[in-house]
C-alpha cells in the first residue's frame, strides 16, 4: 500500500471499509438509492471507486461521474454521456435510441482531445437538456442487468445553480433535483448513489430542497475506528522501511483524534521524512511532526476546511459558525450548548430564530466533520483541525 495524501485510493492503496461496503450493497440489493455523507478527506470518492471496480460481483455494471466542476445542466448531461457511453458502449445505447427522435445528438457526439464527449453548442439549442439525458437513461435502463449511478460532488454543482441566490435560481435548483429524482423513480433497472464533500443534506436545508432529495436513504461515512486505524497504520509501515511499533501506532491515532485516512497518512509521510535513514519511530518523532503539520508551508492541508464554510453556508450564516468554531477551539474539552447559545444570542436577537440557527449550525458542523458532541460539550472531532484553528483562524 503506498503513502499517498493528494489522490484517490485504487486497488492496492484502497484499505478497509470492508464494514461499510457490506451495508452499502445490502442497502442497494433492497432497491434503495443512496445518499452518502461524509466529511471532507474521509474516503468518500475512494468508496465510490470500490464499489465501483467491484460492483460486478454484485450483479451490477457501476457509472461514476465526478460532477463538481460542470457549470451547468447541459455539463452535467454532457458528464453523464461521457460515463454512460464508456461504460455501457457506443453502438448499444445507439441501438436502445433507435426510433427517438432525439438519436441524432448521440450520434453526433463528438470525441475531444482523445477522450470525453461534447454535444455541439448547436446541438444545445435545439434541444433540452432534460429530454437528452431522460432518452440517455431510458436507453440505459433497457440494456440487459442492473446499473448503478455514482455522482460525486452533487452539492457542489448545485450551489453553482443557486448562484447568484434568487428565487429563480432556487426554482432552478429545485427543477433539477425533481427531474433526478423522476429518473430515480422511473427506471427500475438503474440505482443511484449521490455524493459529495459538502453535505447535501445541508445545502437543501438551507435552500429549502429537502422535499427534492428525501427518497434518498442516508449512508454516513465515518472515521477509522481505532482497530482498522491501527491495521492501517501497520500495513503502511509493512510497505516502507520504516516501523511503527504499537506504542508509536497507539500515539499516532491519540494525537490525530480522527483517524481519517487523509490524516493518517499525512503522519506517516511527515515520519518518513522526519526519521530519514531511521528504521524505527518513536513517540517524540510523532510530536515532532504533529507541530510540523501545524506550520504555515502546511496550511493547505487545512485551509479548505475555513473556506468551505462560505461555499456551504453563505453569508451570514458562514460568519456564525465562524464564530462557533472559534469559541469551541480554545478549549481542548469544548464548549457547552448553552454557551454557544449565548454566544449567538448577542448575534440574533429574535430567541426563536437563535435557537433555529444554532441547531442548523451544529448540526451542519457535525455532520461536516468539525465537531462533535461529548459528555454536554461541544469539541473539534480532530485534533489537528482543532490546533490548526487554533492558531491560524481564532487568532
């Protein structure tokens, strides 16, 4: 297994989750469609991929698209092509066409740079994107076995439709998602799992969309659990010339505080470089790189975590769990209900509006990773994120 921190984890460098995936397939043999919600780094798109590659054994050809970058609703068609047509063939969904009045745009899909489809700008014009990608699935759903749909990176093609705020583009936004959900409830041989790095859970509440996506069933993503942490951890160390003993393992995993993969494996990088020429770490090297991690040539590693909060929550309600996050992290232990209430009461004077807020804020907070809640208190799940906010955003 290789020491990787940037990209996706494939084949040999995908660890565990071996839990997850049983309960993921039972969901779906059940003719669920899923909703899965993870916090950012957790291993979101590295499941997706597994299920994925081994979807086949569960009697299903699995389409992943990443849609985090399409601009638009014929972007996001134009990805779900490209997928589809990769994954099913050219020439059998062709054939499935045969008779729609709308078999001439896939026929003239065009190929760009050597991969990937484009429908004519033209061709746009002319026709609905709607239609194009309901005669798309239909055909898909009339190919012999069971599919699985994986969008990644939902939420965030939304909030692009829901920019600039307006009642227009939540009627946009609310247009799409019915029209998702029609072909989730249309075609029987296809299922779907929905993801992203920005919970859709919250961008619908806060739109009010939640009627639009709740057919989906909740799966949550969580952290390592020490054991798996620790396993991990050791097959790490079995691939590279350098030991962590199990007092060294035990540390590491105490220090982050939420073993998530990512964090993991920036440890173990930041070891490897540390004990260059070393076989063996020690506690005092952990130490040694924890505060490395903290330092501002490592800020990147953390600063998506502050600026996804406008992205997510908008303004002002950004600069309110801003504010939260600062409270909570002076405090290793955390901070009660109670005084965050207080703390946003002086914000919001209308005290029903301020209890609303505060539930939609730690609620979004928690389910995004930031915290948790412990014995009445509220603290920063990681102890990284906690240091980092600590010194580079609180301040």
């Amino acid at each position: 297994m290789r020491n990787i921190t940037g990209t996706v984890a494939e084949g040999e460098d995908f660890f565990g989750r071996d839990k997850e995936q049983r309960q993921m397939w039972s969901k779906l043999q059940d003719n669920a469609n899923l909703a899965l919600l993870a916090p950012r780094r957790v291993g979101k798109t590295s499941l997706l991929k597994r299920l994925k590659a081994t979807a086949n054994h569960h009697g299903y050809r699995a389409v992943y698209l990443d849609v985090g970058d399409a601009a638009d609703e014929w972007a996001f068609v134009e990805r779900l092509s490209q997928a589809v047509l990769a994954e099913a063939g050219n020439e059998l969904i062709l054939q499935k066409l045969e008779g729609n009045p709308l078999l001439q745009y896939f026929k003239n899909i065009k190929k760009i740079g050597g991969f990937g489809f484009s429908v004519e700008k033209e061709q746009q014009q002319q026709a609905r994107w709607d239609k194009l990608g309901q005669s798309l699935l239909a055909a898909l759903d009339a190919t012999d076995g069971r599919w699985l749909v994986q969008i990644d990176e939902l939420p965030v093609f939304l909030l692009k439709l829901l920019q600039p705020e307006s009642d227009a583009a939540r009627q946009r936004a609310r247009e799409f998602l019915y029209w998702l959900r029609r072909l989730r409830g249309d075609y029987t041989q296809i299922q779907w799992i929905v993801a992203g790095s920005i919970g859709l859970d919250a961008v619908a509440e806060r739109y009010r969309l939640s009627d639009a996506v709740n057919d989906l069933t909740i799966f949550h993503l969580q952290a390592y659990d020490e054991p798996i942490a620790d396993h991990f951890l050791q097959a790490l160390a079995q691939s590279y010339p350098l030991a962590l003993p199990l007092e060294v393992r035990a540390y590491i995993i105490d220090r982050v505080g939420w073993p998530i993969p990512y964090h993991l494996q920036l440890f173990y990088a930041g070891l490897r470089d540390h004990c260059d020429g070393r076989t063996s770490a020690t506690r005092e090297d952990v130490d040694a790189v924890f505060e490395n991690l903290l330092q501002p040539a490592h800020s990147s590693y953390f600063d998506t975590w502050r600026q996804r909060l406008q992205d997510e929550l908008g303004r002002p309600d950004s600069d309110y769990a801003l504010g939260l996050l600062n409270a909570v992290c002076l405090d290793p232990a955390g901070v009660s209900r109670d005084t965050l209430g207080l703390w946003l009461g002086a914000k919001l004077n209308d005290p029903e509006a301020k209890d609303y807020k505060l539930r939609y804020l730690l609620n979004v907070l928690d389910g995004d990773g930031y915290l948790i809640e412990d014995k009445g208190r509220y603290r920063f799940r990681s102890f990284l994120l906690r240091e980092y906010w600590r010194r580079r955003v609180a301040a």
